[in-house]
C-alpha cells in the first residue's frame, strides 16, 4: 500500500513539478463538535482559522465518548477538547487500537470533581475540606435515602467511580448517577431558589461557574496509581480514594492521516493552545451573551488576533 | 337486556375460563416465592449462577468483527454511505448552502414558505395554507431556519427511502409469503429495539454524521410503510382484480396501474407514517451526528437554556403537524379528471401558482435581504423570557409543596416498596408469572413466547436491570391508566372536546422527549419518580387517542338502543360504550407499553439505574455486542406484551362481533 502510495506520488511529482510542495487536500477538514458551548465554539474558532488558510471545513455534530472511534477511522480529522477525567479512557482505547495520535495539550487545565454552589457552604461551613462531608450528610439527604447523604455523579458513561470513592473514604453517602449534563443544571436550578444544600459533580471550565458560583471539594490529593494501587492515598485497602487530579490534561487529539493530508492545519493544530480564561471567555459568549457559535467564534477570533496569528505565521515559512 | 347487552354477554361466554394450566404455572411460581420466604430456596433458583450465562455479548462481537472486517461489509455500507452522502450534500446545498453540488443554495426562506402555502391551499385550502406557510415563516422569524434546513435536508432524502424501501419490501411481502413470515419477526424486533440500538451499528457501519442520521432514521420509519402497503395490496376488491385481468393487463401493469391505485389510502397512511417517525427520530439521530433541530436542542439543553430548547420543540411540532395534516388532506383529497381538451395551464394551475410564487420570491430576496436570510440579531427568539417562566411557575410555593410531598410519597410508600419486591422474586418464579399473566391475557400462543422469551433475558445476565425497567415501565403505564382513562372518557362525550384532546395528544406526541425531562428533575429531583412523570406524559397519548377514537366510533345503534332500554349516561357508559371500545382501548394500552419501553430508554438521560444506564455506558465503547444484548432484552419483554394484548383484543374484537 505505501509502495502504491509512494510510487504515485513520485508519478505525480514528475507530470506535475508545480504541486511538488506538500500541499493541504482541498477535501473537506472535518471537525466534530459536542454538546457543550466552549467546545463547540473553540472547533468554530479553529475552523474558521483553517478557512482563513483557504481550506475548506465541514463540522459534524458527535458523541463526545463515540468520537474517538470516528477519529480512528478518519471520518473526522480532529478533536479539539480531550479531557482526562471524562475522556480519557476512551482516548487511550482508541489510542491502542490505533489510527489517532496525541496532538499536544492546551495550556488550560482541567478538574472534575465533587462540588456544591456556594450557598451550600453557609449550612455546612467545614467545607470544601472533605472531612466535613459526614457531618454534614443530613443536609443533602433526601426522602428516598433515609438519613444518609445524597451525591448527584455525572452520567455512568464519564465513569466518575463516586461510589468507589464514598465506600474507600467511608462517607456515609448514597452516590446516584445523574443522566446527562442537563440532569444536574436542573438538580442545582430547582435547589437555586432555596438555596437547598447540594453536592453534585462539576467541572471546570465550564458556563455553570458564571451562573451559580461553587467550590470543589477537597479530597486527599490525587497521586499517580490511585485508581490502580490501593497502597495511595488514605486508605490502604481501597482504590479510588483520592480526589481527581486537580490539573488534569486537555488535549488534542489528530486523525494519523491528517499530517499527509492537511501539512500545513495539522502544524498548525499542534501550535494551538488554549488558556482556561479563552476558553472560558468562548464558553461566555454563547450561555450568557446568546451569540450563536459561529459569531461567538469570530469576534472571538477578532479579539484575540495577537495569540492565534502567530500561530499561522509560524506554519507558513 | 339490551340488543348490545346480549352481545356484550355472549362475548363473555366465548372466552375460556381459567383452567388448569393457569393454576398450575402460578402454583409453581408461588411454592418458589414462598420458598424463598422461608430460606429453603438455594440460590441458584433465585438467580442463575454466573456461570449459567452464556457470553453472548463476546459471540455478538465476535460475529461482528467477522462480518464488518473479514467479510468486508465494511466496505459495502461505506460504499452505499457515499452515495447517500452524495445525495444529502445536494439538499443540504439546496437548503443551507452547504459548499457542495449543485451550488445553487441556499434558496431564500421566503420562496420555501410561499411554495409550502401553496402546497397547502392546493390540498386544503386556506386553512392548510396559512399553516404551512405560518410554520415555515415562524421557522425563519425565530431564527432557526438554518438549523431547520439542516433537519430537512436530510428528511427529505430518508423519507422518500422509507417509502420506496417500504414499498418494495411491502409488494414482496405480499406476493411471497415465506418472505412475509420471516419479515414479521424482524419487524415486530425492530419495532420494539431502543433507539440506542440502532445507533452504534449505524455509526460503524456508515459514518458519522448525516449519513448514520439518515440510515437511522430510514431504519425506523420502515416497518409501517412496509405493512401498510401489505395491508392495501391485500384489501383490493377481487372485483377490480377481475377488471384488470380482463382488460389484459401484463403483470407490471396489473401492479401499477390496478394494485397500487387501488391501495392509495393504505400506502398514504403508510406515508403518513413514516413522516411522523422520521420527525420523531430527529432529536435522537442527533447523538449520532445529525445536524439541525436535534443537535441544537442538546446543545441548548446541556447549557440549561430551557427557553430556546422550548422554542426548538415548538418548531418540531409545528413542522410535524404541518406534515401530518398535509399528507392527511392528501389521503382523502380524491384525483381530479378534467374534461378532454382542458389547456395545459388549467390542469396544472396549482403547480404554475407554485412555481410563480418561488421565482417572484426568489427574485424579489436578492433585493431585500429580510426576505433571504433572518439575521442573528433580528430574529423574535423569546428564550430568555421563557426561562424566567418557566422557573417561575416551579418556584411557586404551592406547586414545589405539592411535588415534594408527591416524591416523598411515591418514593417512599409505593415504588421503592414495589421495586424491591420485583427484585425479591425469584427469576424462576417471576418467568413462570410473566408466562401465567399472558396465558391467563392471550392464550397459548403468547404464554409460550412470554416463558422462551424471558428465559432469554434472564440467560442475558443483565437480569436486575430488566426488572427495573419492567418495574419503570408498569409503574408509569398504571398511573397513566388511571389519568388517562377517565379524561379521556370525559372528553369523549362532545365532539369538540375530542378534537381539541386528540390535538394535544399529537403535540404532546411529536413534541420532542427530551424537554419533558428537565421540568420532571426540576420539580422531582433525580430519582424514580422524574422517571415516572416524564415516561407517563408520553404512554397517556396512546391511552387517550384510542380510547377517544374507541368511544366514538361505538356504532350508534347500540348507544340508540340503550337509550330506549332508558340506560342512565353512566349506565350506558358501563355497560355499552366501554365493554365495545374495550378492544380499541386494548390497542391504547398496548401501545403505551410500546411508547413506555421507548420511553423509559430516553429516561436515562435523567439517571436510572436500568438497562437504558446501561445501554448509555455502551455509547461510550465500542460495545457493540453488550449493546445489542441489551437492546434485545429491551425488545423481547416489549414483545412479550405486545403478543399477549393484541391476541386478548383480536379475540375480544371477534367476540364482539366488530370485525368484518
């Protein structure tokens, strides 16, 4: 196959001596976007940088779990946010079967973990250290949970494991997994009017932090292994008794065709970096100033001229 | 007693009483409950033993892996993707200018609307026009035209498949019966699969995006062209057989020009049919890459702006009632034969208002931008005022007293007490009554199915997960009984409140789930009972259109004839109506089971703790045989029922004297 490959490429150097430059493919670079609004802003950002270049580009909506495997097959080219908590296990088994490749990470960091708004600390004011959580597990119990706690997970398919983590740390809590992101935006809405204590899983960035300003909770800080060894962390017989890294990765993940494909956006696509207060800023535009994304990306993009133009400078020599 | 009485009561006699095998299976099930009870059950009759399971998910992937690599399926789905792909980049170039073939889109909002007018009036008058035209201006003027293009563009390829797919699989059905039989099962499968199912396979076998959108949706929207055009072909006089065969039809003729005319209604029900599911599908298809409406809507939801997700579901239901009483007007609108020597232009004068219409919009939106594209900044979207609305009425006191009591009450005194005694049963015994309810409901036939087909699940090993959604899906299927049932019959007795019920029904319908979900977690919080109340407003349609449509369509003889017998209204409504419409309100009740199973897999978007978790954690993976696992076990405890309450209203009807 890189025999044929080769030998056609060779052919085509020959007739056609102008297009002997690697050039970008005029085939559509197709960018998948999900369903939150910093995601779906930033892969308009980064297209509209590509269009720029005078490439064309198609954007897809997918599943941000099943998106790997469209990755792997080249069905589109790129993944602009790959977080560790949530996607990470689905990053690395794509990873081994092959076909994507890290593409560098952005400078934002990320952290998912146990949190609660703000007005839930006035009724229990030991948080956000950990420790308090039992004492306080009155609080958050609810009818069906008798007299213990009630933790809202994120949807089973982020595979959080707050269960392993209420029974590693003994917290007398019942950990219920919520079914989509808009499961828990609803939960802290409805506790909103009455600032009704919750603990509910979120992460950062995120649009929620403008809206009902929170804290994490803090767990035992997270060392290497403590999903896998139960030696760390606190409890010498259990895994997953630490919190989440607190600066987790954000990726960006490649389809391996793209290099050949489009030289000049997949060196671009490795120059761009992201800061939390960007990315946070993209995310701004669309849940509170009610941009569509599209117009989010571009005055975004206006803005912000200094920090993504060398980046395409950088790809043109 | 009543002409209808003695109906009613011979209807009785004809059933079976219970007999022995009814005592026997249930004697069974209760000598296994109370060995439990008692602690001498061993465990293994409790629930299988691991290693009674077979590993079908691992067989399933293992299968799969053959056929989509070593066979090179792969590469024949994805051939037929390209040409699909083709097609869907022609009407998305039409619709929202996406940069492909032919490059002549966008065409502007205004020249759509006026051609949709047209269309209206021209198949029902101006009533028809005003709402065709007045769904597609509300499109442009709320600022979702594009978006709604983009749903389009792929509707108006996967529809018009469905049909002809359906069509030709329907004739072959009806010509061949071996085909036929073996077509059935895989429908009634299909009918019943979560539509998280149809996902994954989609996705692998056709690419992400539109093309896996359209597979889908066209996959969905089949089986009821496909019967409906059985169902026609079947119905034709022999007369008009007789009348074709004699004018020397060839056989091509006899199919074009005899058959299929003269099973029009049935193939426009059929068509009617598929543009309903295909809207249906609009929301779903969009975890697997289909743009427009669907995606929005997730997009909106997942930033909690209820206010534009409200909007986007209004625009759904406007474009599918559009449709809908569209291709109804077209079901009973007869062809119009005009006299011989009638010009050209009068014959086709609707077509030539049409054609008017666009290019005078067309023109005219070069010049007036307004009339081309609604800007970002122009349109009348309300979804901040929405919000505040919306949180308003669930903050009223009163209103969060209410559903605080109701989650304490219904959690805490029946569901969690019902659930865990589901669980409580032994599988054997829980088999055994599952297979005595529908031989006691259906018969033979059923209870035989009821017992493979539970064996089936039980042998999957996701045992716990099945009865929960069970329990989910009984819960919410009685209280929506118990709601629907009494309304319905109450605004069955006018003829107005029976419309104005059978139209909120449709909405109600067509309306997209997803936005059901976030009030029921406002109000309930994340548990059973937002569960419950979001899959109970989508089973009462069903309860309520047939029961409606049972009631009035009682045949007016027998009403007449209990009012003679001097029957009070509540007499006459025990006894007459309700014992007659039993069969047609079976069918509801049937159909909200259906409507439940489908239901309680969206639910999982809320948080339960059933097989739609664990078909949600398979989107993750590339699961694909777990995936179908479950999916399967969703579809045969579906089927279960589904066999053994039509066989009950099959018989009921024949009982009863109603079928022709």
């Amino acid at each position: 196959m890189k025999t044929i490959k080769s030998a056609l490429l060779a052919g085509s150097i020959l007739v056609l001596p102008a297009l002997a430059q690697a050039e970008d493919s005029d085939d559509p670079i197709i960018i998948p976007i999900h369903n939150w609004s910093s995601q779906i802003v930033m892969s308009n950002v980064v297209g509209q940088m590509f269009e720029e270049m005078g490439l064309n580009v198609e954007y897809v909506t997918t599943d941000s779990q099943a998106v790997y495997e469209s990755v792997r097959l080249g069905d589109v080219a790129l993944e602009l946010e790959v977080w560790e908590g949530a996607f990470g296990a689905s990053f690395r088994e794509a990873l081994e079967k092959g076909g994507l490749h890290d593409a560098g990470d952005h400078d934002a960091v990320t952290r998912e973990d146990w949190w609660y708004p703000m007005w839930t600390k006035e009724a229990c004011p030991g948080l956000p250290d950990w420790q308090a959580l039992n004492d306080c597990a009155h609080l958050f119990a609810t009818p069906e949970t008798g007299d213990k706690g009630r933790y809202l997970d994120g949807p089973v398919d982020w595979l959080k494991h707050g269960k392993e983590r209420a029974e590693a740390l003994g917290l007398n809590y019942v950990v219920i997994n919520a079914g989509s992101a808009a499961a828990l935006w609803a939960e802290i809405g409805a506790a909103e009017k009455d600032k009704k204590p919750v603990l509910v899983f979120n992460w950062t960035p995120n649009f929620a932090e403008a809206v009902w300003p929170g804290e994490f909770v803090e767990f035992p800080v997270w060392e290497d292994g403590c999903d896998t060894d139960p030696a760390k962390g606190p409890n010498p017989d259990a895994l997953y008794d630490c919190g989440n890294p607190a600066k987790g990765y954000l990726k960006k993940a490649a389809w391996d065709g793209m290099p050949d494909k489009w030289p000049s956006a997949y060196c671009v696509l490795e120059k761009i970096s992201f800061t939390n207060a960007q990315i946070a800023e993209m995310a701004k535009f669309v849940d509170t100033d009610d941009m569509e994304p599209e117009e989010a990306a571009a005055v975004w993009l206006d803005e912000n001229r200094d920090i993504v133009d060398p980046w395409v400078a950088a790809c043109e020599s | 007693m009543t002409i209808a009485g003695a109906e009613v009561g011979s209807g009785k006699a004809a059933e079976a009483p219970p007999n022995r095998t009814l005592w026997i299976l249930l004697g069974i099930a209760v000598a296994l409950m109370l060995g439990r009870a008692l602690g001498l059950l061993p465990d293994w009759l409790i629930r299988l033993p691991d290693w009674m399971i077979p590993p079908t998910a691992e067989w399933l992937d293992a299968i799969f892996a053959f056929v989509q690599n070593d066979l090179g399926l792969l590469q024949v789905t994805r051939a037929i993707a390209g040409g699909l792909e083709y097609l869907l980049d022609a009407t998305a170039n039409l619709l929202y200018g996406k940069r492909r073939w032919p490059y002549l889109g966008p065409i502007p909002w205004s020249a759509i609307a006026a051609v949709a007018a047209v269309l209206g009036y021209f198949l029902g008058g101006w009533r028809m026009a005003a709402l065709a035209g007045g769904t597609f201006v509300w499109t442009a003027l709320i600022g979702q035209w594009e978006i709604a293009m983009q749903t389009m563009s792929v509707l108006v390829v996967a529809a018009p498949f469905a049909f002809l797919i359906g069509l030709l699989l329907g004739i072959a059905a009806w010509k061949y019966r071996a085909f036929d039989m073996a077509l059935r099962p895989i429908l009634s499968v299909l009918q019943t699969l979560p539509f998280f199912t149809y996902l994954l396979p989609a996705v692998i076998f056709f690419k992400v995006g539109p093309t896996a959108g359209a597979v889908a949706t066209i996959v969905y929207a089949l089986p009821p062209m496909i019967l409906m055009t059985t169902l026609g072909l079947k119905k034709v006089p022999p007369e008009v057989v007789e009348a074709g065969k004699m004018s020397g039809c060839t056989r091509w003729q006899m199919l074009t020009r005899v058959y299929l005319p003269a099973a029009r209604t049935e193939l426009l029900v059929g068509v009617n049919q598929v543009i309903m599911l295909c809207l249906a599908m609009v929301v779903l298809t969009a975890f697997i890459g289909m743009p427009g409406l669907g995606a929005k809507l997730l997009a909106m939801m997942g930033s909690f702006k209820l206010g534009r997700s409200f909007e986007i579901g209004v625009t759904i239901v406007l474009l599918a009632i559009t449709l809908d009483r569209l291709s109804k007007a077209w079901v009973v609108r007869q062809p119009v034969h005009f006299e011989r020597g009638t010009p050209w232009w009068q014959r086709h004068v609707f077509l030539l208002a049409g054609a008017g219409a666009f290019v005078l919009f067309y023109v005219l939106a070069q010049f007036v931008e307004i009339l081309n594209e609604v800007g970002i900044r122009q349109n009348l979207s309300q979804g901040r005022e929405i919000d505040a609305l919306i949180k308003s009425v669930l903050d009223i006191d009163a209103v969060q007293a209410v559903t605080q009591w109701l989650r304490w009450f219904l959690n805490v005194q029946i569901l969690i007490p019902f659930r865990n005694s589901l669980l409580w049963i032994p599988t054997p015994a829980f088999i055994l009554l599952v297979t005595a309810l529908s031989y006691w409901v259906g018969g033979r036939r059923p209870a035989i199915y009821a017992a493979v087909f539970f064996s089936i699940v039980a042998l999957s090993g996701w045992w716990d997960r099945s009865v929960i959604t069970l329990y989910t899906v009984i819960s919410a299927v009685i209280l929506a009984t118990l709601i629907g049932i009494p309304v319905a019959i109450a605004a069955a007795r006018t003829e107005k409140w029976s419309r104005r019920m059978l139209l909120v029904c449709d909405s109600a319908q067509t309306f997209p789930s997803f936005i059901y979900l976030i009030p029921a977690i406002m109000l309930f919080g994340v548990n059973d009972v937002a569960v419950i109340f979001s899959i109970l407003i989508f089973a009462m349609v069903p309860l309520m259109r047939y029961t409606i449509e049972g009631l009035r369509t009682v045949p007016p003889e027998m009403t007449e004839a209990a009012d003679m017998s001097g029957a009070t209204r509540r007499q006459k409504l025990m006894s007459v109506q309700i014992p007659l419409a039993l069969p047609t309100m079976a069918v509801g009740f049937n159909q909200a089971i259906m409507f439940a199973f489908f239901m309680v897999i969206v639910a999982a978007f809320i948080g339960t703790q059933d097989l739609g978790q664990e078909l949600q954690r398979t989107l993750a993976g590339s699961d694909i045989g777990k995936n179908i696992v479950l999916g399967m076990n969703v579809s045969l405890m579906a089927l279960t029922f589904d066999m053994a309450i039509l066989a009950w209203a099959n018989r009921r009807e024949r009982a009863l004297g109603l079928t022709k």
